[in-house]
C-alpha cells in the first residue's frame, strides 16, 4: 500500500507541476486538492482493511464492505468541501489528479510487488 500512496503523491506532484505551468498557482494548488482527497480516503481504505483478527470469509467481506463505504463517503464528502471551500479551483486539474489518483489505486491489482 505504501508503494501506491507513493505512486498517487508522485502523478499527483507531477499534475500539479503541470498545473502550475499552464494555470498557475490555482491550478497548481487545485491537482494538489484533487489527489490528495483521493489519498486520504486511500489511506482510511487502508488502515480499516489492515486490520488484524479476521479469521473468516464473512468477517473479510464485511471489513472490505465497510472500508469501502467509508472510502466513498470521504471522497463524496471531501469532494464537496474542496469545491465549495476553494472558490479558484481549476476544475481541469482537479479533476485530472483525482482520477489518475483513481487510476493509480485500482492499478496496484495488477502489481504484485
């Protein structure tokens, strides 16, 4: 898991950088806000699945049920807040970082180190 908050901060940088370059300082600070709310509920994922203690099937499921759920409900939340609290966000970088930050998570199926 730590290789992919790693891979979602560098395409995160590398977006904002972008940003930076052709929307300037919003935009840059825009790829930041839309990464980073993808990581932090990454993040949450994470640490209610890493759990330990779950000796059955039905036990793992339901851990993944809710890790999920709550994955969900921070990223509707925290997508809200930003675009309500951040009134210059550039909605092309935002929306680009968050979901090459999607991307990058659901990638890391496909890796096996």
């Amino acid at each position: 898991m730590r290789m992919v908050l790693r891979w979602q901060l560098f395409a995160t940088v590398l977006i904002a950088l972008g940003a930076w370059f052709f929307a300037g300082l919003h935009g840059a600070v825009s790829a930041l806000l839309g990464g980073g709310i993808n990581q932090i509920a990454d993040l949450a994922y994470a640490l209610l699945v890493s759990g330990g203690g779950i000796r059955t099937a039905g036990n793992t499921l339901r851990t993944l049920v809710r890790a999920e759920s709550v994955r969900i409900l921070l990223i509707v939340f925290l997508l809200g807040a930003a675009l309500t609290a951040y009134k210059e966000v550039v909605h092309p970088a935002f929306f680009l970082s968050f979901v090459v930050s999607v991307i990058v998570f659901r990638a890391a199926i496909l890796i096996k180190e």
